[in-house]
C-alpha cells in the first residue's frame, strides 16, 4: 500500500524499510546507484519481550536518519485486479471503493484504500482498462503507524511485496521484453510480470518453499501445480498485452534446493533461471547468502522504491 506523508528534512539517500512481527524486526536499506544500486545495511534484530525494545533497535539502527517504510505481510492486505471505473482522478479512490466493497471481508468503511496503475498498451485498445486496488483494515493500518511512531522511527509509507518484487524485477529488464519472477515463501508464492519497470501483473498461490522444496515428499505434486498457476499468469499476460512478448521468468533465491526453474523450462517451454541478488546489487563484503536473501528479498526490493508519494 503505497501510502505517504513525506517530511522535508534531510534524509540519507534511499529508503529503510521495515517489518515486525512478535519476535523480530527484519530490516534492509538500499539506493539507487551505477553500475549497481547499493544495499548498505541489513539484517534481522530479534525482540525481547520488553515493550520498548523495538524503540532500542530503532535507536541502534539511527533510524531518524532514513526516509522509513514498513513491509505488511500477504496476509495483512488485500491486492484486488478490477475493472478501473471511468471518473475524474481526484475521483478515483471513491469509486474504487464502491466497486471492492463485496469483494473484500470487512466493511469498506473500515478499509484504508490505494490504487495502482496499470500500463495500457495499444494491444489491449477494445479491452476493459484494468487495475489493481490495495485494500487493508483501517486497524491494521493505524497499528502499523503507532507501533513506529512509539520507537520513534519516521515511517513515509507503508509498501507491499508485490512492489517491493517489481523493483527486484526490473534489475534485470534489458529490453523491450516483459520479465516474470517467482518467489516462495515458506507456505506461500508470488509471481509477478515486469515490463518497463512497470508491474502489469502479479498473482499470489498457496504453495510455498515447504512443497516445492526438492525433499518435500509431495515436491512433483506441488511442482506441476506451480506449472498450472504460471501458465494462467502467462496466458493473462498474453491475453491483456499481446504486444508484449516475455522475456524470461527468473526465481528468487531459496534457503533450500527447488527444481523450480528446471521444472518449469522443461513443462512449460520458457526461459527461466535461479537468480542470487549479489550479481545485481552492490553489497557490503561478499553479501548475503542465499538464506538471508530469501528472508529479506522483499526489504530488498522495497529499499530500492522510486515512488516518492502515493497517487
């Protein structure tokens, strides 16, 4: 959820981004750069018990220094493909709203509501313009706000993983060709399509590193059905943007074995490869294994934000 209320102090290039749960706060700061963009600070900082012990991390981490953005969870939001209403921008979001109140599970009175562009091409003349409408609990929201304002850390906004995956994606746009990348969480998976820097399409699936792990015992299953959900990915793709041809689908880094790429260059006949997130950004020393990478891709990707504030 693109979500900002920028101060106008100086700031150090980049962004911190951020997300707690009960016992850690995972953390990433990255900026753009040349040849590289540059990931300068990372990590994991387990919580105690105590309260203010989120309010000593921040201190540690100098977090008054960085333009701030907290990282929700696929459970914490809901990211909805509609129709885009035909009404003035200003507005939008109010007719966003009417058209997602039956679509989410609490009142639309109750949600905090953002909306993200898609890309039109000329392919897609003829076709209902689409895009995306990032909903949340009003709750959830204003948590997120006061937890952070409690240790004192300057939140600016609050992103989600989709984007955070498009930014990770667009390091390796080379051309005129549109890019997927496939990521797995421990019970969970996230493919999105780039084009331009762009996200045009993102799906989440219930399989994750614990199926399709290569010595989870069902992993030919939980492959196979990885292999359906990416080819309705691709085959929406090419339906909405015919104009676009794919380029590769790449696959994030994983803390254990998958066949994942392999799988789905033989089955589905695309290019796809395992990347490691050192070849195209610029890390302190040797950087990350491929562990820390999973576990802080999506900080990552949100460190390299562009978008100064929301719509």
């Amino acid at each position: 959820m693109l979500l900002a209320w920028l101060r106008n102090n100086k700031k150090v290039p980049g962004w911190l981004t951020l997300s707690v749960n009960a016992n850690a706060i995972d953390f990433a700061h990255g900026c753009h750069g040349v040849p590289k963009s540059q990931i300068t600070l990372y990590g994991t900082h387990e919580l105690a018990e105590d309260k203010q012990d989120l309010a000593k991390v921040a201190q540690l981490l100098h977090t008054s220094r960085y333009e701030c953005a907290a990282l929700l969870q696929p459970g914490d939001y809901q990211l909805l493909l509609v129709e885009a209403p035909t009404v003035p921008k200003e507005e939008l979001k109010a007719a966003i709203r009417w058209r997602i109140k039956d679509m989410i599970d609490y009142h639309v009175d109750d949600a905090t509501v953002d909306v993200l562009e898609i890309p039109q091409q000329e392919a897609a003349a003829g076709r209902s313009r689409l895009m995306y409408a990032v909903s949340a609990p009003n709750e959830l929201i204003e948590s997120t706000i006061r937890q952070c304002e409690n240790a004192k850390i300057p939140l600016s906004v609050i992103d989600i993983p989709e984007m955070a995956q498009r930014n990770v994606a667009a390091l390796y746009e080379g051309g005129e060709r549109a890019v997927g990348l496939a990521y797995f969480a421990d019970d969970w998976g996230l493919v999105t399509i780039n084009h331009r820097e762009e996200l045009y399409l993102a799906r989440r699936f219930e399989i994750g590193l614990r199926q399709v792990a290569e010595d989870a015992p069902a992993a030919e299953a939980a492959l196979e059905r990885v292999a359906v959900e990416v080819q309705r990915t691709l085959d929406h793709f090419d339906r909405q943007f015919r104009s676009i041809p794919m380029e590769r689908l790449l696959v994030a880094p994983t803390p254990r074995v998958t066949r994942v790429a392999e799988f789905l260059k033989t089955r589905l006949g695309v290019e796809a490869q395992d990347i490691d997130l050192r070849d195209v950004l610029a890390f302190d020393g040797d950087g990350p294994e491929r562990d820390v990478q999973w576990r802080l891709f999506h900080h990552f990707g949100a460190s390299l934000r562009r978008e100064a504030k929301s719509l």
